[in-house]
C-alpha cells in the first residue's frame, strides 16, 4: 500500500533522514519508536508532502507520490494528525470537522459517525478550539482527520502530554479503527501505547531505521530497549 525506498530528506543543510525504507500494507499499524530527534516526525512530514526526499521514492499503491504538494497527498487517502494537533482554536469543534468533510461514494466517516466514536466532542460541538481540555483537542484533531476518510492514517505522538485516562481512551479509539481495517503509521514514545496497537515496530535513531521486528522481539531485545527508547 504504502512503501519508502531508500529516503533521504533535509532541512537546508542538515541531513536527517538517511536511506529509510519500509512499507505499510492494508489494515496494519506500523509504530516507529525512537527518541526526540530521532527523524520520526521528519518521516511523517517527508510522507505527506512537506519534505521532498532527495534521493528517495515514496510509493502509494504503485504510484511515485514524493513529488506532490500536501494538499494532493491528503486528497489520495492520507489523514495527518500532526504533534502540535492543529485545530482552528476560533471554529467550533463542529466547524473544524465540517471545514475538512471530504464526501463521495466510498465515504465512511460523517459526522454522526465521529460523534459516536467521540461522545465528547458531540457534548462540546458547539464550543471553540481553545476552550477544549488537551485529551479534547487530541481526539478533535484524530476525528478532523477522519473526515477526509484516509485509508492511511499517521499519527505523530497521540499520546503526549494527556492524562493516563485520556490516553486509554485514544488507544481505545484507535483499536476500533484497527478492527475496521485503517492502516495507521503511529509515531510514538509512549510504548505502553504502541503495544498496545502495533502489528510491527521500527525503531530509528539518529536518522536511520536501527530496528524492524514484531512486539515480541522488541521486548526481548535489551540492547535496543536501553540503548535508543530509554527503558
């Protein structure tokens, strides 16, 4: 579905993405772990558009897509759910769901749909970004996402800074959407988190991938638990 052959991406002159390779296939989440600095979001914003790999491909089922504009990239089925989450703090949460409302034939996500998922944000529809609490804001910029109904999903640390309760509920959220079949690219250093919905895990360090396995074998793997995810 989705594959990075040998990408390569900087910020001016600083080269911080070296020879990444992987793939996401249909209905898989893939969680790439690693420290702060690592090249995580570097990845996820090389994906969507805002980084042009240079050398590099980024393939989405078949076609060469490291060359488009963001814009393009999200229209193909690509749902980002950036760190800083991104809502419109002077639009009401309905409004930031509705300005992204993608519809069509094969949609699935509506409105009444996420409201179900996300009883909350139904409750506070009618209140503006910045009066949500942050697990509020965390899960209007995941349901935001779904309106443009992806079939890849990227989350760049959804847990961060949210209470133990909250971030229960998003990986409860994010489990159902697992069961319906979502491929999802989670970045994150919560790993309580990541094992609780990865199918396979990537760890990077410095730019690289330095580990590719199954949740078993990263938690047998001593040396890469303290060497490069601080366990």
């Amino acid at each position: 579905m989705l594959h990075l052959h040998d990408v390569n991406s900087y910020y001016g002159d600083s080269h911080i993405l070296h020879d990444i390779s992987f793939g996401l296939s249909e209905g898989e989440v893939v969680c790439l772990l690693g420290r702060n600095g690592a090249g995580k979001t570097t990845t996820i914003l090389t994906i969507m558009g805002y980084l042009k790999p240079h050398p590099g491909r980024i393939l989405y089922q078949g076609r060469d897509i490291a060359a488009l504009p963001p814009y393009v990239v999200a229209r193909l089925g690509f749902g980002l759910v950036p760190q800083e989450r991104g809502i419109f703090p002077s639009l009401t949460v309905r409004e930031n769901l509705s300005v992204f409302a993608r519809s069509g034939a094969k949609s699935r996500w509506t409105l009444e749909r996420v409201y179900a998922l996300f009883p909350n944000l139904r409750e506070r529809e009618r209140n503006l970004g910045f009066q949500l609490s942050g697990g509020e804001q965390q899960m209007l910029s995941i349901a935001r996402a779904l309106m443009l109904n992806p079939s890849i999903l990227l989350l760049d640390e959804p847990s961060e800074g949210l209470a133990p309760i909250i971030v229960q509920q998003i990986i409860e959220v994010l489990q159902n959407l697992k069961r319906e079949g979502l491929a999802i690219l989670l970045v994150e250093q919560n790993l309580r988190t990541a094992f609780a919905l990865g199918d396979r895990y990537l760890v990077m360090n410095k730019g690289e991938i330095c580990f590719s396995g199954m949740s078993r074998e990263l938690e047998n793997n001593e040396f890469v638990l303290r060497n490069y995810l601080s366990v």
